[in-house]
C-alpha cells in the first residue's frame, strides 16, 4: 500500500462512514437543504461520509449536481475523510479536483483489476463487492486477490446483502492482505461482520 493509502486507511479503522442520500425538491437538487443536512452531520461521531454512492445516485447525478453535492460535503467536513463513488475515470478525475479523499469504485465487469488501477491514479481506492441484484459483480477469487494487491487500493467495501457466507469467505481471504482494510455495509447483519473482522462500516 502507498504511504498516503495507508494513512487514509488508518483514518477510516474503526470508524463509521454514512453514505449519504442527496435532498430534492420538487426534481431539482435543494441546495440548502444540502448544506444544512451537512452541518447536522459534521457534529456527528462519523469518520466521514461517502458521497455519489448508490444511496447518494452518484451516476445518475449531472457533472454540475455531483461538483455541488461534493463541495457541500467537502466544505461541512474539512478534517473528516470524504469518499467519492467513481464509475469511471471521468468522475475520479471530478472527485480527485473536488477535493475528495479517495473513491468508491463502483463494481466492474471488464477488466476489474486494470479498472482498480486507473482509478488508483487520481486517489486512494476502496474496491466495492456487492451482491448481483443491485448492480454488482461477485468477483472471483483470483479478481479479488488481484485488486487488493494493488498499491493504491486500500481496502474493500463488503455488501452481500444477507449472505453470511460470501462475508465469511471474504473476510477470511482478507487474511491474504492483511494492510488493507474490510469495511462493512452489511446492514443486515453489522455486529457480526463486525466479529468478523470488518474494521470499518460504511453503510
């Protein structure tokens, strides 16, 4: 892992990251309720906050909505750690130039592990398994070993939705790579991911 990798993953250990929903009003983003919804939250016992995420509708958000939405969020939480979700290297580039931390890397079919490391070039990285029905990508073995190698990878986002097995299996391959970090958001069954070792949840 990189040296600014292995600070932003100590930030985050033990810590609980939201990711958070973005306010509308009447089909257009309420900005005010944006920032007040970030002002609440900065007095919050949070690690940081995960924006453009799938609760956040990062992708289907407009280039100007999520460049708002992060300098909320940025502005709100100048010393707390602002993850960016990414699907491609055009928002990686939005969030590395709007001030964010590092990416969540939105689950990827085609070449996963060269996706991972063009991401890692704009920022930190935080891999994404989440269970088929919501858009993911149950990344084999091999992938996964592949991807936590990676210098700029951090660690991985685990979001099964109600398997405790897939978690198990992660969380014992996870013993392969021991720097990085297994966050949780397994909304289901968060205490015993934690027992699993999960050392963060974002959820």
């Amino acid at each position: 892992m990189t040296e600014a990798g292995s600070l932003m993953a100590d930030r985050l250990r033990g810590g609980l990251i939201p990711a958070v929903p973005v306010p509308f009003r009447g089909g257009t983003l309420d900005e005010a309720a944006q920032r007040q919804y970030a002002a609440w939250m900065a007095a919050q016992s949070v690690a940081g906050v995960a924006v453009w995420a799938h609760t956040g509708r990062g992708p289907h958000l407009s280039a100007e909505q999520r460049r708002t939405v992060l300098e909320a969020w940025r502005d709100a939480l100048p010393d707390r750690v602002v993850i960016a979700g990414a699907r491609d290297i055009t928002m990686a580039i939005e969030a590395r130039r709007g001030r964010a931390d590092a990416l969540l890397a939105f689950p990827e079919r085609h070449d996963p592990v060269g996706y991972h490391r063009r991401l890692g070039q704009e920022l930190p990285v935080i891999a994404f398994w989440l269970y088929e029905a919501a858009g993911g990508v149950a990344y084999d073995d091999a992938t996964l070993d592949a991807i936590l190698a990676l210098p700029t990878v951090i660690g991985i986002k685990v979001a099964t939705l109600d398997s405790v097995m897939t978690f198990q299996h992660i969380a014992e391959l996870m013993r392969r790579h021991p720097r990085k970090l297994l966050i949780t958001g397994e909304d289901r069954f968060l205490g015993y991911s934690l027992l699993l070792g999960a050392q963060a949840a974002l959820i």
